[in-house]
C-alpha cells in the first residue's frame, strides 16, 4: 500500500471489511495498546471484540503506513470529548478520525487540518419521528418528515452521518446541541447549511459522501476545503 494522505488538499479514506468470525493475528494484536485490549475484554460477545479488535489493527496499520513507522510505535492521547489523535511518534500533521458499524469500519486521514468520518449501518427506526425530533434541527425534520415513508429511512441516515462527521470533525459530543446546525439530505448534494443560523461558518465547510455498500450510509465532513477524497478498500484479513 503507498503511503497515503500526502497531499494536503485531498483526504484518503479507507473503508475496511472486518471480520466478526475471528480475532486479528496474534501478531497483529501485539501491536495494540494496553486500552485497546481491555476495552476489547469487555465486549459481551465474541462478534462484536473481533470486529472492534479488527478495526482498531486497521486503523494503526493505516496510521503507521502514513506516517512511516511500525504500528505498535502509535500512541493515541485523546481529546476532552472523546476524539483520539496521535499523541506519538510526531504526528507530522496527520489527522484522522474513525467510525464503525456492523461489519465495516470507516478511517480518514487527512493533512490539511482536522476530519470527521461516520459510517452506520442502516436499521429499520420506528420511533423516526421521535429520534429526528430530539437529534434533528426543525428544518432537517420538516424536510424529512416531508418525504414518502419509503424514502425517509435512507435519508434519516444521510442526516445523521453528516450530523455526526460533522461533530466529530469539531470533537466535540452531543452537549454541542444537534439542533443548533443543519445539513442537507439530499443524495447528490451534502453540505452544512448554517451554524446558530450562520450561513457564513457553514461555506467554509466541506463535506462528502464516501460510496458504501447497500445497507450502509458513510461519509467525512472537515472546516478545511480540501478538494477531493479518495477511496481505498482494505479487509482486514488481509493484515495477518
Ligand atoms: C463518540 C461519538 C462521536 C460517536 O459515537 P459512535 O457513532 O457510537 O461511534 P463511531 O464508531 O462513529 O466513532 C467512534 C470513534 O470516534 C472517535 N471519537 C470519539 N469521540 C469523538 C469525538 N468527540 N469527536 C470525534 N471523534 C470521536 C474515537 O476514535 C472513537 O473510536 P474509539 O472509541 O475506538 O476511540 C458520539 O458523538 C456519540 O456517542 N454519538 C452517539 C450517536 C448520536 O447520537 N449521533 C448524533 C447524530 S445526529
């Protein structure tokens, strides 16, 4: 694999095929904080630890490829609300964020400036209405509740992955109030559309649908304008 996220105006985004049916190599393993093995430990179901210890070799094997060094030489420190970054060896301006669903994990790495990656499976939601009422500005929720029943699942989901990038672009948690920003739903156009009724903050931002597998909804938003994205397949497999 060439060693990605180079080039400043373009993020790289991986979408990488976890497998639920066993855990990463055991050298693999070895190369993972102390964290990451207990977080891991807590996992109720074999599924769910072998998805979660794949993602996370993936995404320090992606980091250690961009930055030139040996994955188990990655520290992460993390920020007040929960967003990891490099803590070391010199992070040599690299970001990236991280996000996974079912049997897919989401990584971006990104070197002219912060990135927010969501990916999520999509699931049936009965309660749509209750959830776009508590997580949804009054726009996003007017235009939602708009559409036919048959469409409005697909773009619950293309609302909350943009809610959600974007918020992670910030690092910021769900206290920063997911009302007081709106995104579009449309497919062929994602954008933020204002901040506290700022439309200004909101032309300063980019964000961009990452192509997913059927039943998948993904996507990075950045405060930059970088000018493209490029989309890499990995399966973690293939890393033992
Ligand atoms: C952590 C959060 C950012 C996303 O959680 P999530 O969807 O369950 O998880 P994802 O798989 O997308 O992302 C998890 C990863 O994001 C990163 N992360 C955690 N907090 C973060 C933050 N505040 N900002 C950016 N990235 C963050 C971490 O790398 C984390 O992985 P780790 O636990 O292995 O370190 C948080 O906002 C949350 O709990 N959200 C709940 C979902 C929600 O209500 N979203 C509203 C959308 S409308």
């Amino acid at each position: 694999m060439s060693r990605a996220a180079g080039d400043a105006t373009v993020v790289d985004v991986w979408r990488v095929a976890l497998d639920a049916t066993r855990p990463p190599s055991a050298a693999a393993l070895a190369s993972l904080e102390p964290w990451e093995h207990e977080r891991a430990a807590k996992f109720a179901t074999d599924t769910l630890r072998h998805r979660w210890l794949g993602a996370h070799v993936a995404l320090r094997h992606l980091l250690a490829d961009a930055l030139g060094v040996a994955p188990a030489t990655i520290t992460y420190g993390k920020g007040p609300q929960g967003k990891r970054f490099i803590a070391a060896p010199a992070a040599q301006g690299l970001e990236f964020n991280f996000s996974d669903s079912g049997d897919l994990a989401l990584v971006a790495l990104a070197r002219g400036g912060p990135i927010g990656a969501d990916i999520e499976a999509r699931r049936a939601q009965p309660d749509l209405a209750a959830v776009a009422e508590s997580h949804f500005s009054v726009e996003e929720r007017q235009a939602l509740l708009a559409l036919d029943s048959a469409e409005q699942l697909a773009a619950f989901y293309r609302l909350w992955t943009r809610k959600e990038a974007y918020l992670k672009a910030l690092g910021a948690g769900l206290g920063y109030g997911l009302g007081r920003f709106a995104v579009t739903m449309d497919a062929e156009d994602a954008r933020l559309v204002h901040v506290d009724g700022d439309h200004r903050v909101a032309a300063s931002w980019r964000i961009a649908v990452v192509a997913a597998p059927e039943g998948y909804e993904a996507c990075v938003a950045a405060p930059w304008p970088f000018a493209a994205i490029r989309v890499h397949d990995l399966d973690v497999r293939r890393l033992d």
